[in-house]
C-alpha cells in the first residue's frame, strides 16, 4: 500500500482524522445538512396534506430536535466521536445497536444524495433544455462528491458559503413575509394572517398532521451533523455546546418562523402547493408580486440541494468510517489519506451508491424518479428511529456517567423526564402511523429493512463474543 496511507489500529480511536473544521464551519455545517430541498419544495405537499396546521407538525417536529440535541449533546461533549450517535448506542444498549442505528444512518445520506442530485438535475436541465436531464444529474453527483476528497478545511469552507446563501435567502423571505402579515408590503395579492383560519385551521382532520410528521422528521434530520464533525475540529467539546445551543433556535426560527408565514399568507388548498416541484416558498412570493419569483427558487433550491449532497457526503463517509473503527464494517473503510486526514475508501464507498443510483436515470425500463421517491419515503421513518435510539442512549448513558462521577459539560433539561416523554412521543407517533392505511406499507417496509439490519447487527456481536 502507498506509504501516503495509514490505517489507525486502535479501533474507536480517530486520531488518523485532522481537525481543520472552525466553529463557523460546524455551525453552517448544521444549518446547511437541514435546510434543503425538502423545505423549499417539500413543505408544499406537507401544508396541502394538513392544511395551516401543519405549522404544528413543524412545531412540534421543532421541540423534538431541539431536545434530540440537547440530549445528543449531553453525550457528544462528554464523549466526542465521528460516529456520535451510533458510538453511543454502541456504548448505552449494544453492539448490536450501534452498528443497526449507523448503517440505516449512512443509508439515509446516500439515498438522500441521490435524490438531491435529482433535483439539481432537474433544475439545471430547465434552464439548459438542450441538455438531458440525466448527464446533469450524473454531472452533479461527479462534480459535488469530488469536494469531499480534499482537506476537510476545503469542506467545511464550501459548506460554509453554500449555507450562508440559504441563510439569507431564508432571512429574506422572513422579512418580506413578516411585512405582509403586518400589511406593510402590499405589491402582491396577500397579506395579513387570514389564510391561517378562513379555509379552516386544521381542515383534514387530525391524522395528516400526524402523518405529516414524518416529512417533518426528514426535513429536520441534520442538524445533528455538527457533533459528528466536532472530532475534526480543535476542542471538539466546547464546540459542541457552543454550536448545539445556537443551531436550535436558528433551525427553528428558519423552519417554523417560515411555514407559519406562508400558511398566514396562502391559502392550504391552492392548487400550486400540491403541484410537485412547485415549492410552497415560490408560491408564496408569487402572490406577493415578487418578480422572477421562479428564477429566484430556483436559484436557491440549486444552491441548497448542492450544499445537502456535499454535507450529506461528508456525514456518510464518516459514518462508514467509524463503523469501520469499530469493526462493524470493513476496515478498508477506516484507511486514511495521511496527506489530508480523509477517510478516502469511506469516502469512495459512500459516493459509489450516489453514482450507480444517478445511473438509473439513464435505464429505459426504471422510472428514476420513482425509484428515488421509493427510496426517499423510508427516510422520515429512519428519521424517527434514530431521534428514538438517540433518547434511549442519552438515558442510559447518563446513568453510566454519574455512576463513573464523570462531569457533564452540557446536561439534558429535567433528566430523565423529558427524555421518556420523547421516547414515549415518538412511539406514539409511529403507532398512530401504522394504523393509517396510507402510511401502513412504508412502517412495514421500513420496520422490517431495520429488523433485517437488527439481526444481522445481532450475529455480528454474537460472531465477535465468540472469537
């Protein structure tokens, strides 16, 4: 093997990944692994299903991540490690769990790049007709994971700006909307909160909502990136409880701050909202006159989809990577480039699937976009598994710490209350799911691809116990 590789022998240790990550970086990181096309154009269908209530989903999907990170940064900042939660699960409830939690985990990031590359596929393809979608989309994929293979500086400075484009693109909107409910801007065809009531607040009943948790879910898994990137970043601890604490509220504020304006300000049964691809944000300032409301969107769809892969990437590999560490999966997959401090295999690994499934789009015989909407239905459900896997650890893992009179730099809010009520919520939420008939065929197919990983985690303990 070359000499400019190096593989570190001591499994869990991840000394061979250099930090080069800043607190700026880690904190755009979590912004930008949250706010992606789901939001743009996902949140659309999400209010057209629910109606204005679906501001609700997004509240409560809003408290759920804000005590997720609370808890999953009780355990990072005690015990930083790329493989954050799947470490964790590791340590609190099994073998067994880390590796089922870590590889459903790393199957969302390549599915989700998958379909991010779609969607940026799509756009560059409206505006260049002459070319075909498929070489955009397999052009994109080719072009964004290259990003990952330098110096995870160059990353974190990409993601950064990429993040920062959303960012204002969102702090944009949010003012220009706010103006509108307050009848201050009055170029377009709307204004004040009368949408938010005059169709009906909640006009399907209660279960879209529930459903629409699961979409919520999807949106809101990412933000948990910054605790498995902290491990390359100088005093991974301290940036753990600084970036934990402000990605919450901005998550938050850009999420749920943005979806209760829009359903003030467009009415939940517009026909454009449910129309796929439209976006509920171009909808939005469509009626308020904004001109190339389009072009606009799209723009910055382009830019969020391209930021989600690269992050998406990253956070992929790394998980490969520890699980690699851990010896739950190849130790290929735990070589480093010593030049840069890249996981390179983890790194080739995880792109792999994103380049076979962007090779889809060119099949005569499969239709790419449902293949990826398949694919991408599982993901809201892994979502809710991991928010679960991550409460329980947090419960255990606490008791392990006090036990050990180890100091706990950030403590979880009313321990252990508030971490069985999440626990409980989210079990809720998966019960009430299952007995409705549109979501019974994806609990089933989800639950039973994690019991199949379940048990195959289960014989790999039991394989290494016995040797």
């Amino acid at each position: 093997m070359d000499a400019s590789f190096v593989v570190s022998k001591d499994q869990g240790q991840e000394s061979s990944l250099k930090a080069g990550l800043k607190p700026r970086h880690l904190t755009m990181m979590s912004i930008a692994g949250v706010i992606g096309g789901s939001l743009f154009v996902g949140s659309g269908s999400v209010i057209h299903s629910a109606g204005p209530a679906a501001v609700l989903a997004y509240l409560a999907g809003g408290i759920l991540m804000m005590l997720i990170m609370r808890m999953l940064g009780e355990m990072a900042t005690s015990s930083p490690d790329t493989g954050s939660f799947s470490t964790y699960a590791d340590r609190a409830i099994g073998r067994w769990a880390g590796f089922t939690i870590g590889w459903l985990y790393w199957g969302y990031w390549v599915i989700l790049m998958a379909w991010e590359a779609y969607v940026a596929g799509k756009i560059l393809h409206n505006w260049a007709p002459g070319i075909s979608v498929n070489v955009f989309v397999l052009a994109t994929t080719l072009v964004l994971i290259s990003i990952n293979f330098f110096n995870v500086k160059n990353y974190g400075e990409f993601e950064f700006w990429f993040a920062l484009i959303k960012v204002v693109a969102i702090f944009s909107f949010l003012a220009i909307g706010s103006l509108a409910v307050l009848n201050i801007w009055n170029f377009g065809t709307v204004s004040g909160i009368s949408n938010l009531t005059e169709h009906g607040f909640m006009p399907n009943g209660f279960d879209p909502v529930v459903g629409a948790m699961l979409g919520v879910m999807f949106g809101f898994l990412g933000a948990e990136i910054a605790t498995i990137a902290a491990s390359e970043s100088d005093n991974p601890s301290r940036q753990i409880v600084k970036t934990t604490k402000s990605v919450i509220w901005r998550v938050a504020l850009f999420y749920v701050g943005s979806i209760f304006l829009i359903v003030c300000l467009v009415p939940w049964n517009d026909p454009m909202l449910g129309e796929s691809g439209y976006g509920s944000y171009r909808r939005t300032l469509e009626l308020l006159g904004i001109p190339g409301a389009e072009l606009i969107m799209n723009a910055v769809v382009l830019t969020s989809v391209s930021s989600c892969m690269i992050s998406a990437h990253y956070t992929a590999s790394r998980m490969l990577f520890s699980l690699a560490s851990r010896g739950d999966a190849p130790a290929v997959f735990k070589v480093t480039w010593q030049k840069t401090g890249v996981p390179i295999y983890a790194v080739i690994g995880s792109c792999a699937i994103a380049i076979v499934l962007a090779f889809i789009n060119f099949s005569e015989t499969l239709r790419p976009k449902d293949v990826l909407d398949t694919l991408m239905n599982t993901t809201g459900m892994i979502a809710l598994l991991v928010y679960l896997v991550i409460a329980y650890s947090q419960l255990k893992m606490r008791r392990k710490l006090k036990n050990h009179s180890q100091d706990i730099p950030l403590k979880m809010w009313l321990y252990p209350w508030l971490t069985w009520a999440v626990i409980v919520f989210i079990l809720t939420c998966i019960v009430i799911m299952a007995c409705m008939p549109e979501y019974q065929t994806l609990i089933v197919s989800t639950g039973g691809a994690a019991i199949l990983v379940a048990l195959i985690g289960v014989v790999h303990q039991l394989r290494s116990n016995y040797r």
